[in-house]
C-alpha cells in the first residue's frame, strides 16, 4: 500500500511526495505542481516552527553566532544551512550582539564603548564579528597597508557588480570610514590638506587599519579589522577575553561582570600583559597610537 497522500494540485493523478518546506502541511508530486499552487497556497502558508526554519530567520536577521549555535544543535546536519552560514561569515560586514547583553555608549574620555546592558556571567558570548578585512604580518607588505589596500578595494569599484559588492561598499563608507584613527590630528590635518583624494583616503583608511586591527587568537601571525569589535576599548586588565580567526571574532565575559559596567579587552597579546607597565605603554603608544589610561595603568603610575 502506497502511504504518500495524493498531490495537493487538483486534477493532478500524482503522489504527494514532497511537503512544503515552509508550513511542512502541503504535499506535492514535484516541484512544477509546488510552483502552480503557490499563488493560492501562499495566502494560507504558515511558517512551521522548525529548527530550520529558525535558523533560516537568524541567517536573515545576519545574527550568525546564534544560528551556528542552532546549527549544531541540529540532529541531522544541514549542508544548504551550512552552507549559507559559511558564505555570510566569509561576508565581512555582519555581526551579532548575543542576546543584546552590550550597549555601544560614550564612555568619558574614551571616545565610544561597551557596557553591559545585563549581569554578564564568566564565559558567557558577548558579541560574534565578521572580519571585513585581514592580513598576515609576514607578507612583503606593512600589514595595515595591506588590509587598508583590501578595505579600499571592497569600498570602491563600479556598482552594481553584485548585491555582495555593494553592501561592502555600504559598510565600507558607513562603518570602516567611521573608525577612529591611530592619531586623531590625522583626520584633522587630512581634512586640511588639498591632497590628492586617492592618496589622502590610502592615508586615513592606513591610519584606521593600524589604530583598530586586532591580532587572530588562533595565528597571532594574522591581524584583521572587525567593525563591530573595533569599538572594545583596551584595559591591561581586561574583564573580557577574544577569540578570533582571520574572519571571525567571538568576545566572551572573563568574568562576571555587573550590569552598566565597561566590558573591554586587551589588545595585547596575554604574554605582554604579564610584563611591567611601562613596556605594555610603549607598545600601545607604538602600536596603537594612545597612552594607556586604563585603571592597572593609572594606579600604577600613582604609586
Ligand atoms: C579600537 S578603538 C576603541 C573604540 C573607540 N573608543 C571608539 O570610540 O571607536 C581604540 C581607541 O580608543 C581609545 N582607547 C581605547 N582604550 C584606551 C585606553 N586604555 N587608554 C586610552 N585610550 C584608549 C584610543 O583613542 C584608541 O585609539
């Protein structure tokens, strides 16, 4: 006995052998009959409450950290989620707030920052980046230029090559641009200038890859340039730790940490936060273009 119901399509002698994907409810013969009743179909289609369903919406939502949770909780592997997952993380321009646990905010004398918007308990994820550039240090190239010359690339161009291309440029003029540089006269003096624009944009976009690149937990030998993750402020004494690829970056509590408190990060290497104060300055100063006001410094230099 054939177990399958008859094609929903009427006058069809097919069997029902393929739901709808969407409400899991309708049976179709093949992809032709699907197709044919959809304009009818779709009025009264209700989304069922899948896991992949759900997944698909956190991919549209681009909250790629939750979806790759979802994934793998999944208990048959999905390629075609999968897939697209691994596509939208090769993106360079998505990133996720977990559960909305951080607010962006001025914080006093530090241009913007993180706060925790809850109580953030150890280990638990902050915030998931996509890189929008990337670049070894070993290259023939200083790196900055490197993934300034990448991020130039991704911002110019003729349009409309691909939706891909033109949301890079949207991020590219709507965030990168944003970012501070490593010495905050650069602006300014650029502004002053009457450069040639090419030139003066390799410069600025130069001077934001170097004051905002943070080096890959995973190959210390990489640096990238994540948009969201960029706005972390640097402590010697960081109550939140990375972990990071050329192309991810995922920021996670190292602590607990209390509601309306400043989460940061250390952009130094572990190594040289167990070195004395004065040579964790000279490499952020030389790095990083600012002198170190965290909290370790600041009483360290009172005693
Ligand atoms: C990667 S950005 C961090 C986000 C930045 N506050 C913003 O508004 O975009 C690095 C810049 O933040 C400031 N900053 C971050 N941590 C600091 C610290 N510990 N001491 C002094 N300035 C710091 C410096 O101006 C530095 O160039």
């Amino acid at each position: 006995m054939d177990a399958d119901p008859p094609c929903a399509v009427g006058g069809c002698t097919g069997h029902g052998t393929k739901l709808c994907s969407r409400c899991g409810q309708k049976a179709y013969c093949s992809p032709e009959c699907q197709r044919k009743d959809w304009k009818v179909h779709k009025l009264t289609c209700k989304k069922a409450e899948t896991p992949e369903n759900r997944i698909g919406d956190l991919l549209r939502q681009g909250r790629l950290f939750s979806a790759q949770c979802e994934l793998e909780q999944l208990q048959k592997p999905n390629p075609r989620l999968a897939a697209e997952l691994e596509e939208k993380m090769k993106f360079g321009t998505l990133s996720e707030v977990v559960d909305d646990v951080l607010q962006l905010q001025p914080i006093e004398g530090f241009g913007l920052g993180y706060v925790a918007a809850k109580e953030l308990l150890p280990g638990q994820p902050l915030l998931f980046d996509t890189a929008f550039s990337s670049a070894p240090m070993d290259g023939d190239k200083e790196f900055y230029c490197t993934i300034a010359e990448k991020a130039i690339r991704k911002g110019h161009g003729d349009r409309r090559v691909s939706a891909r291309a033109d949301a890079q440029a949207d991020f590219y003029y709507d965030s990168i641009l944003k970012l501070g540089t490593k010495d905050s006269h650069d602006r300014a003096t650029l502004e002053e200038t009457d450069m040639d624009p090419e030139m003066r944009e390799q410069i600025l976009v130069c001077s934001i890859a170097e004051a905002n690149s943070m080096y890959c937990t995973e190959d210390p030998s990489l640096l990238a340039l994540f948009a969201a993750g960029a706005r972390f402020n640097h402590s010697c004494a960081p109550n939140a730790t990375l972990e990071s690829s050329k192309s991810t970056l995922l920021v996670r509590a190292g602590c607990a940490i209390p509601m309306g408190s400043e989460v940061t990060i250390s952009y130094l290497p572990h190594q040289l936060l167990l070195e004395a104060g004065a040579k964790r300055r000279e490499r952020l100063l030389n790095g990083r273009g600012f002198h170190c006001r965290c909290q370790r410094c600041e009483s360290e230099q009172d005693q």
